[in-house]
C-alpha cells in the first residue's frame, strides 16, 4: 500500500539499530519504505520509550554510557514524525470507543514481533 503511514515503535527502531540478527531485516524494511515514499509516523511516547531502553542498557553494562547517547542522537534524527497524543487523555475514563481517535489510528502498526505495515 504505497504512500500509507507506517507506524514504529522503539522496539523495532533499537532492534534495527542494535540486534546483528534482525537488524538486516528491520534495515530492508526501512529502506523499503522509503523507496515507497511511506510516512514514518510515531507516537511522542517513542522517545521516552528509547531513552528507558538505552538506559537498562547502561545499567546492565550492555552498552556505554557514550554509545547509548550516539544511539538517542541517531533515533531522534531519524526521519520519524511525531504524532501528537492529546487525543489520548479524554475527559473521562480511556475505555470503550474514547479509547481511539474517530476513524482509528489510521496507520499500521509495526513492532518487533508484528508484522508491518499490513
């Protein structure tokens, strides 16, 4: 479906940047998007999601305190547009069809164990 949303999530950005055995997949399926001119959205969420990710990384000794700050600086770089969440705080419980917006999220939802872009 060219020129549809593709909607990422921090698990599959640092699975694409960090992991040597889903890294090459996750790279064909970024360059595949962008050959078919797909907008690349995400939640405001990704950030803090990436930088809790890239902490625990640090605290376990996975990663040093300076590759874990190249890797925030490549994911905040990356052409991922934000897309804003007001629509998330109703002004009464988050449950039922309050839950999304009208007309849904209006992209597919691409995570490390999903399949993306269906």
């Amino acid at each position: 479906m060219p020129n549809s949303s593709v909607c990422v999530d921090a698990s599959f950005l640092l699975r694409m940047l960090l992991d040597e055995a889903v890294g090459p997949r996750a790279d064909g399926l970024w360059e595949a998007w962008h050959r078919e001119g797909r907008r690349l959205v995400a939640p405001t969420l990704l950030d803090y999601e990436v930088v809790n990710a890239l902490h625990r990384y640090v605290a376990h000794r996975d990663l040093s305190s300076a590759d874990a700050e190249a890797l925030l600086d490549l994911v905040l770089r990356l052409d991922v547009e934000r897309v804003g969440d007001g629509w998330l705080h109703p002004a009464g419980p988050a449950t039922g069809p309050g839950l999304f917006p009208p007309g849904g999220l209006r992209c597919p939802l691409s995570g490390a164990g999903g399949a993306a872009g269906r």
